[in-house]
C-alpha cells in the first residue's frame, strides 16, 4: 500500500518542497501552452513629463491571458520563464506586439515618443540579440528612435564589458536604454558612467520611502547623480499626489505610477492618448 511505503512518506515529508516543483512544472507547461497558444498580451503604461505634463512614453508590460480571460501579471510566472530560458521567447512575443501597437499609434497620430519593453539577462546575452531587434524593426516598420530597452543592474553587472559592447551597439541604432530598478542591484558608480545610458529609472522602493527624510533625501542623490551623468530620471511607482510634488522638488523630469496611470490594455491605452490630446497640457498635474 502507497502510505505504508518508505520513498513515499519521504514525499510526503517533503510536501512543500514536491508542491513548488510541482507548480514550477505547471507554469512551465502553461507557459509553453501559452506561448503556442498566442496567451501573452502587453499592458501599456504611461510615463508623463513632468514639466510638459503630457505623455512621453510607455512601458510595455507583459500579461498572461488565463483561458477563462483573466489576466496573470509577471512576477508569478517571469522567474520561472528566466529559469527555463522561455523567457527568451516572451520577450520576442512582447517586443513584436510593443512595436505593432506603438506602429499603429504613430500612423493614428496619437502618439510620437518612445515605448520602452523590459529585457530579460538571457535575451540581453543573445548573441543575436541585435539581429533580432532589427528583424522585428523592420518587420513592424517602426523607426529605431520609438524604442526604449529596460535593463536591470544585475543583467550588465553579469558581465559588464560585454554589456557595454550590447548597448552601444543598441544606441548607435538610434535605440534609447533604460537602468531599470536602479538603486536596488549592485552596480559600481565607476561603471555605471561607462554604460551608455540614456535614463536612470529610481525604483519604487525608494519612492515608497520618500515619506521620510532619509528616504528624500536618497532620491535627491539618484537624482543627482543621474543628472551629473547626463541621464534622465524616471520615478517609478508614484502613487500619490504627495509623492509627485517632491519629485518635482527634486527636479525628477519623469514619473510613473498608479497616481497617473495604472498600466493598461492597448484598446484602453489608445483611448487613454485620445483624451490627452484633447486635453490641455498640465490639467493632468494640478
Ligand atoms: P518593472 O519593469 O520595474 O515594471 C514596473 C512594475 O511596477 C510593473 O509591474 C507595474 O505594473 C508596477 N507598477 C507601476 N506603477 C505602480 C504603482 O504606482 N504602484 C505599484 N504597486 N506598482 C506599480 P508588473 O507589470 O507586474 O511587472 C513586474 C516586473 O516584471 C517588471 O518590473 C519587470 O521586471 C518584469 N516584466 C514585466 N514585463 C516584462 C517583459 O515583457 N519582459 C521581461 N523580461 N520582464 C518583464
Ligand atoms: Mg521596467
Ligand atoms: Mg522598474
Ligand atoms: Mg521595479
């Protein structure tokens, strides 16, 4: 009889330990599904100019559509698509979408900045990571200029010479980079001035803590460096009106968060761009 067996009452001490395995497994298969199945959406959300109050960008964010049509966010099946090396194909799934739909907002003259899709350490490794970006360019025919990569300190960290030949290969594309999360990985102030950058964005967490002076204070400094380093700073994770009245104070150009905008789906993005063009610029800030 099965619970009078020695190897499984050693499964079943060990539930939890089977139980993760078991789930990691299930999203792994849910993942390949979903991949097959087209079940990956991207959510938009904007990122408003602070002194222009209008829209400047968007982040691309990607979604998993369940098959009853919910929607599951990242940070449940992203870590497992890093172990796995799915998420290589999430990111060509998501980039293709991203420039799709930015293509058509552009044409629709509804919008004429930058979207910005997150990179994943495996994909900024591929070797062909650039070819790829081309392809997808060319194929969706948006001009490079529309296109903003998020990287973390922790992907050029990995192996920051081979990082800085990527990204200046990205830049001379005409393609904007992004320091995702800053402030949270390790990344030494000595290289951080030899990435080629674009922008700085301060992640949440600091912005969480700007309740405090200690934690302005931080934020003052990122903001200082950012600038010093000719960099653009992007406060994400603003969710009050509070939070963005200090940013301002602290000559923060860029702010994102759920005070503006929570991040949405394409149809409700693009009606989002036609009330703000109908609206006039900074209503959106007092
Ligand atoms: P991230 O790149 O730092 O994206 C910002 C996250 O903060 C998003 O979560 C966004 O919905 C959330 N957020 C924005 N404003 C606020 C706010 O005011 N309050 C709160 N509480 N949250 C806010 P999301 O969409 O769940 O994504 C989580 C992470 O998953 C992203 O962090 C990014 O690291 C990763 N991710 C998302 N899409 C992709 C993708 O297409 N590829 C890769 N490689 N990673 C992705
Ligand atoms: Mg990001
Ligand atoms: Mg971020
Ligand atoms: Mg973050």
């Amino acid at each position: 009889h099965a619970k009078s067996s020695g190897a499984n009452r050693y499964l079943f001490f060990n539930d939890t330990m089977n139980k993760q395995a078991v789930k990691r497994l299930q999203i792994e298969n849910l993942i390949r599904h979903g991949l097959k199945e087209d079940y990956f959406t991207v959510f938009y959300q904007p990122k408003m100019d602070l002194l222009s109050g209008k829209v400047v960008g968007m982040e691309a964010l990607v979604r998993f559509i369940t098959p009853k049509g919910g929607l599951v966010s990242p940070g449940s099946f992203i870590p497992v698509a890093e172990e796995t090396g799915q998420i290589v194909d999430i990111g060509t799934v998501v980039l293709r979408k991203a420039c799709i739909d930015v293509k058509r907002w552009i044409a629709q003259g509804l919008f004429h900045g930058r979207v910005a899709v997150n990179l994943s350490a495996k994909q900024f490794m591929l070797p062909f990571l650039c070819d790829q970006i081309d392809d997808i360019l060319q194929q969706t025919d948006l001009p490079s200029y529309h296109l903003e990569l998020e990287i973390t300190e922790g992907t050029v960290m990995q192996s920051p010479k081979l990082a800085i030949d990527t990204m200046k290969k990205l830049r001379a594309r005409g393609i904007h980079l992004a320091m995702d999360d800053f402030g949270t990985g390790y990344s030494s102030l000595a290289y951080l001035k030899q990435f080629p950058l674009n922008t700085l964005k301060i992640d949440k967490a600091f912005i969480d803590d700007m309740s405090s002076a200690r934690g302005r204070n931080m934020v003052d400094t990122i903001v200082t460096i950012a600038h010093n380093l000719s960099l653009s700073v992007v406060a994400e994770g603003v969710e009050t009106h509070e939070q963005l009245e200090q940013l301002r104070k602290l000559r923060c150009e860029i702010i994102q968060g759920y005070y503006y905008s929570k991040p949405l789906s394409a149809e409700d993005f693009a009606a989002f761009l036609v009330e703000q063009k109908k609206q006039r610029p900074k209503v959106a800030l007092l």
